[in-house]
C-alpha cells in the first residue's frame, strides 16, 4: 500500500509540475474592411481553382507536377524526418527495456584475493529497465516542441505544394501569352513582307521612292527582330516548366489560348480568417509553440532528474546451470543527479531559448502582415489588370480603325505611306502590350490564391499517391 501511495505522488508531482510557460496565441490586429462573408468566400478558395480555366491541359500539368516535382518529394522527407525525431522523443515518457549477456574465462590466482579462485568462468544474462520520472515536464515539453516542430514541417511541405500549383498555373499562363506575342509578331511581319514585295514591285516601274520602300523595310526587320525574342522566351518558359514537372527541359503541352481561358472569380473582400489556413502562417505558429516549449526544456535542468532502474537475469559460473531457478539474480535502484555549479550553463540555454521564442514571434507577426500586404497587392493588381486591359482594348480597336482608313487614304492618294507606317507600327505595339497586360491580369488573379493559401491546398495535396505521414501519425 506504501508503494502505491508513493507511486501515486510521483505520478501527481509529475503531472502537476511541467516548468516553462504555456502557449497563448498572440493577439493579431485584423483589418475590419474584408467585407465578404467567410462562407461565400470559402466557397470560392476551397475548390480546385485552377480547373475553373477550362484547360485539360492544364489540369493534367499540375496533375504531373504534384506527382513528379523534386521540390515537393524533398519537402516530404524532411516531414519524414520531423516524424521520427517525435517518435524518438515520445519514447521517453515509457520505460526504457534492453537485454545484455556476457560470457568470460578469468584467473584470478595471482591477483592477491583471499581465498583465490583459480580459473573459472561467468555467464550471465539480464533483462534492464530505465525510466526517467518526468517529474519537471521536461519530458513533455520536448514532446510539444517535437510534435510542433512536426507540424511546421508539414505545413512547409504544404507551402511547398502552394507555390507548386501557383507556380504551374501562372507559367503555364505566361507561355501561353508569349505563343499569342509571337503569332502576332509573325502576322505583322508577313504582313509587312507582303506590302514590301508590293513597294519593290511600284518601285521597279517608278511609281514610288525608294524612301518609301526604305520605310517599309525597316518596319518589316523591326517585327522580324521581335520573333527571335519572343521564341528565345517561349523556350526559357518549357525549360521552368518542364523542372517543375520533375522532367528533363522540352517541350510543353499546349491547350487553350490564352483568350480562350475562363477566369475564375474572385470576391471583391475576403474575411481574414482565411489567412489563417495559409501554411507559412501555420508553419510559423507551430514553431512558435515549438520554440516556447524549448523554454521548458531548457528550465527543466535547474532541476534534479530522478530514474528508475531495474534488472532481472541469470548468473552462474556454469553454462549449464545459468538457467536454474538458484542462478537467479536481480537489481532495483534509482538514480538522481542535479545540478550544483554550472558557472552560467543553464542561464545561457535559458537565455537562448527564450531569444529563439521572442525570434519566433516576431517571424509569426511579420508573416501574417505579408499575408495582408500580399492579399491586398494581389487584389489590388487584379483589379487595376482589368481596368488596364479593358482600356488597352480600346486603345487597339481604335488603332484597328486607324490603320484600316489610314490604308483607304492612302490608296485613294490623300495621304502618305508614312501615316499608315506610323498606324500600324501603334498598332502592333499595343497589340502586344494587350496581350501582355491580359497575362499579367490572369497571373494576378493567380496571384490572390496564392496569397489566401486556403482549402484548395487539401484538394491538390489528395492528388498525391502518396500517403499523408502527419494523418497517419497518431499523434497525442
């Protein structure tokens, strides 16, 4: 009954005494602005967005990528890694069981004993046992830490697979704007090739200047010169591509144009607790707590640790009665050691502990106020593309009239060949500056996904074969 009364305290101290503070999430300043309700908005991020571009081809690049890239399978075994060091840790809080044997032949006839006992032989084999009482919580403050350090390296992995999708998604999109840059490109300088074929030919029978064949020459190399360019870009582009694909540098896949993209929808406001599933927030939390339960850790060794120790074996000098019932031998003892003197050792881990925990806040705030900075940047982009693109729109619709009745004048001989040069180099400028404004909206638009983080993260992390380590992991 003695026993189980003193059993019954060790275990109460133990469960009572856990040094070093308790985590407490930081108050946050929220921007009372973000307007949209948490359901519509959820609705909207939570899904596969990227599949709302309409583009098989597309689906089946991030598809490829979620599977293949290196980045991501890396990411995976660090949280493999993370995984083991709580195993490891969890250990602690059980016994600790081991088996030893040994076998030797000694003479002991000239080493003074009294009575000698010449040569002989000792065989034994024993079954030990450890256990630290965690009286001090030192035990559970690693196991918090080890088991927050594991949930950061899994939200690591899932930032990892963030800026994968985005990342697919918003190159995919920009090679998809430079194939539109370069058919344009070909069709002006076809275009300018015909008039300059036509100009030779007047030329020849002295119905225009060389002047004006000259004009139309060097409009003609300034749209060849610009095909180069844009196909030594198109294939910079496969080349990224093709590495977040986990593939050697080749080819794309080509799907819809890229007026041919549906855009998805994107609420004008968001709430702010979205942000909270974004997993650098995540990932800087749990190294918060991390952090904090190091505190623990470190003030735990002020402390005495206190184990248990057992043993049960056989002994015998005889190999063939080592396993007789009078050959039996066992051990049970505790230990205890604390510190006296350390000359500043454990002032210093404490020290440092709590520095890393006031660098994890810190880390933890900054964070969440890029998430806000970029939410907002992308919106702001998103929304401002559109206005761009709506007006470079009509801005080349009206350079469209321009060179076509700039044509009609010239034909009808009211004006010079260099009014429809001028017309139709405006016009093929704001061609391509329309086609590049329209990339840059969409990647904007990209962009605010990326900056939610959000429930489609979950749909792109169930497109991996393999399994999750973190939700199979049972953790406590």
């Amino acid at each position: 009954m003695r026993n189980l009364l003193i059993a019954a305290f060790l275990l109460t101290i133990s469960a009572a005494c856990t040094v070093g503070p308790d985590y407490e999430r930081p108050e946050v300043y929220t921007p009372a602005d973000w307007t949209v309700s948490y359901e519509a908005a959820t609705a909207l991020i939570d899904t596969a967005w990227w599949r709302q571009f309409n583009d098989p081809v597309l689906d089946d690049l991030i598809a490829t990528a979620i599977t293949n890239n290196l980045d991501l399978r890396a990411a995976m075994a660090r949280v493999d890694q993370f995984l083991g060091q709580l195993r490891t840790t969890r250990s602690e809080f059980f016994p600790q069981i081991g088996y030893s044997g040994s076998a030797f032949r000694q003479d002991d006839t000239d080493t003074g004993l009294s009575p000698p006992r010449g040569e002989y032989s000792d065989y034994q084999g024993l079954i030990s046992a450890s256990w630290e009482l965690d009286l001090w919580g030192r035990i559970r403050r690693s196991n918090e830490a080890a088991r927050a350090e594991l949930l950061a390296s899994e939200a690591g992995r899932r930032s990892v697979l963030l800026s994968l999708v985005t990342n697919v998604a918003s190159n995919y999109i920009i090679l998809r704007g430079l194939d539109r840059q370069l058919e344009i490109s070909i069709e002006t300088a076809d275009t300018y090739r015909d008039s300059l074929r036509i100009f030779n030919y007047r030329h020849t029978y002295g119905t225009v200047s060389q002047v004006e064949v000259s004009q139309v020459e060097s409009e003609y190399e300034d749209a060849l010169q610009t095909i180069p360019e844009i196909e030594s870009q198109i294939i910079q582009q496969q080349h990224l591509l093709s590495v977040l694909l986990g593939q050697n540098p080749g080819p794309i896949s080509r799907g819809n144009t890229i007026s041919q993209l549906t855009v998805p929808a994107i609420p004008a406001g968001l709430p702010a607790e979205l942000l909270e599933q974004r997993p650098d927030i995540i990932q800087a939390e749990q190294q918060l707590i991390a952090a904090n339960a190091r505190i623990g850790v470190a003030k735990s060794l002020y402390f005495p640790t206190i184990s248990l120790t057992g043993a049960f074996g056989q002994s015998s000098i005889d190999s063939d009665r080592l396993f007789d019932s009078d050959s039996a031998i066992w051990q049970i003892g505790g230990d205890i050691l604390g510190p006296i003197f350390t000359f500043g050792d454990i002032e210093g881990q404490v020290m440092t502990s709590e520095a890393a925990q006031q660098e994890a806040l810190y880390n933890y705030r900054q964070s969440i106020l890029s998430a806000f900075r970029e939410v907002e940047d992308a919106l702001i982009a998103t929304t401002k593309g559109r206005e761009r693109q709506e007006a470079q729109g009509r801005r080349t619709r009206t350079l469209e009239t321009y060179s076509r009745l700039a044509k009609y004048q010239y034909d009808a001989g009211t004006t010079s060949y260099l009014q429809v040069l001028d017309a139709n180099r405006s016009l093929f400028s704001s061609q391509l500056d329309y086609v590049q404004n329209q990339t840059s909206t969409l990647v904007s638009l990209i962009d605010v996904y990326r900056a939610l983080g959000g429930g489609w993260v979950n749909v792109a992390d169930g497109m991996l074969q393999d399994s999750d380590p973190v939700a199979d992991a049972d953790l406590p």
